[in-house]
C-alpha cells in the first residue's frame, strides 16, 4: 500500500454525519437519513451518499468532501486529516471555497421575516440582532433567508453564513466562502474570554447568557479554524462551546488535543440557542 493509499484508509470510514455537521449541514426533521447542504439535499446510507438536488453521489468520506467542495482527491484528503486526525499536520489544506465570493444581494422587503424567525422562532432579543443589522453585518436575501456575514481581521466579508427563516429548515453558507480567514463574532472587542460556537444563531444566543464574554462562530463543529492560532497567542481565555452531542463533543476533544489551553464548556441543553428558549 502507497502513503496516499495509508492517508486514505485513515480518514475513509469517518462518519459522513459528522463531515456534514462539520461544513454546516442541517439535518432534515423529518427524515433522519437527509440533509440540507449548499450543494442541494443529500441522503445518506451508512458510508453512501446520494445528492437528490445536483445528482451526483459516492461513498466514503473522501467523496463527500470532493462532491461538497468541488474539490480534488488530494484537496479533501488534506482537510479530512486537518479536521478529523487529532493531531497538526505539516501544512494546512488548500482553501474549500469554490470560486470567488458571491454574498446574496439584500433584500429589505423580507427583513420584517428574517426579524420575526430571529424573535420568535429563536428568541434572540432585538437588542442583539437590531444593532447587527444596522451595521449590515445581518441581512435578509431574495429567498428571506438570514445573513450573517463572516469578516476578516480587518473587517472585510469574507463569506457568509446563511440560515432559513421559512417552514423548511436550512443551513448553509454563500458561494465562495472562506471560513478559515474570518469568522461572524458578538460581544465586547476587549473580552478577556472568548466562546466558540458552532453557528452564528448560537453564538448570539451564547452572548445573550454570557453578555461579559466575546462569542464566535467556527461554522460548524470544527476544532482547528486558521483564525484560532493567532487568538490563542493572544493569551486570553478560549472556551470551546459546541453543541453538547457526539459530534459537538467529538470535535471539542479534538480541539483540545490540538490546543491543550482551549477549555470546555459544554451548553446544559442540545445547544445554545436551546438553552436560551429554555430560560
């Protein structure tokens, strides 16, 4: 067996669930076996995947990376291994983002709904999600889909994640997105602790229970995001705020092992957005 051909044994048999929940998939309510991810809603059979949107299908974990990001062989074998390994690999994988950036247009006419699913569905205080707005870091798009917007160091987007407001529930992120070089964050600049989250719903409702702490969202359950390195530099307190559930927990472990001063900080419900409704 050649090394690429070990490498890929290696990271193969990684459960497709977790790649997914990973790159920000949202599963179906309905159907345990689908998800809703930006290349359209994908079916999964323990390592077999099926894409009943784009057609189109495979099996293993390296496959679903290729088909998700439109990348080669090599590009998704090197993210697996930066992601799922649990240790740091010489280089860091080529950047995912198919193309250059395409932010949805806004679209102030379904504002009003994107308010409304942020208020009730989520319980997000206005007092939060109004000044965001304001500043044009959250937006409605034609399909009233919310926009949160991910900026780099400088403040420039550098992608955005995007959450469904409708009777379907979906997830996903813009074209062209490159999580790995900004992040959408909530909270006082100056913070000496920082939350990580796994979504910017969560993050805000992390802030909203932590209103002293600086909350960021990775995008998914990812333990390793190219931002990370310069804040742990930084010297402050860095808690790892995934979603109590396997995969959250599987991730916050790993984080860990790659950043021993990250500590854990676990949500006492599914998620923090769970938790808010629920006090």
């Amino acid at each position: 067996m050649t090394p690429i051909q070990k490498r890929a044994e290696r990271v193969r048999a990684i459960p497709l669930a977790a790649v997914l929940r990973l790159v920000g998939a949202q599963p179906d309510r309905h159907d345990r076996h689908k998800w809703h991810t930006a290349q359209g809603v994908l079916s999964i059979t323990g390592p077999k995947f099926i894409n009943w949107t784009g057609g189109g299908g495979g099996g293993g974990a390296i496959d679903l990376v290729m088909h998700l990001h439109q990348r080669g062989f090599s590009a998704a074998l090197a993210w697996l291994e930066q992601h799922f390994a649990g240790a740091a690999w010489p280089s860091a994988p080529p950047p995912l983002a198919s193309g250059p950036l395409q932010l949805p247009a806004p679209h102030p006419q379904n504002l009003g709904r994107v308010q409304a699913y942020l208020a009730r569905q989520r319980r997000l205080p206005p007092a939060l999600t109004e000044p965001l707005i304001h500043s044009g870091r959250l937006y409605a798009d034609a399909k009233a889909n919310a926009v949160f917007l991910l900026l780099d160091p400088a403040g420039r987007p550098v992608g955005a994640e995007l959450r469904g407001t409708t009777l379907r529930p979906w997830r996903g992120l813009a074209p062209g997105s490159q999580k790995d070089r900004g992040c959408f964050a909530v909270g006082p600049l100056e913070s000496a602790a920082l939350i990580l989250c796994e979504s910017a719903i969560d993050a805000l409702s992390c802030f909203a229970l932590h209103p002293q702490k600086r909350c960021l969202s990775t995008a998914g359950a990812r333990p390793n995001p190219a931002w990370l390195a310069p804040l742990l530099q930084q010297g402050r307190e860095i808690y790892c705020g995934f979603d109590a559930d396997p995969t959250g927990d599987a991730m916050a472990q790993t984080m860990q092992r790659l950043h021993p001063q990250v500590r854990r900080l676990r949500p006492a419900k599914t998620d923090w957005n769970d938790l808010l409704k629920s006090a």
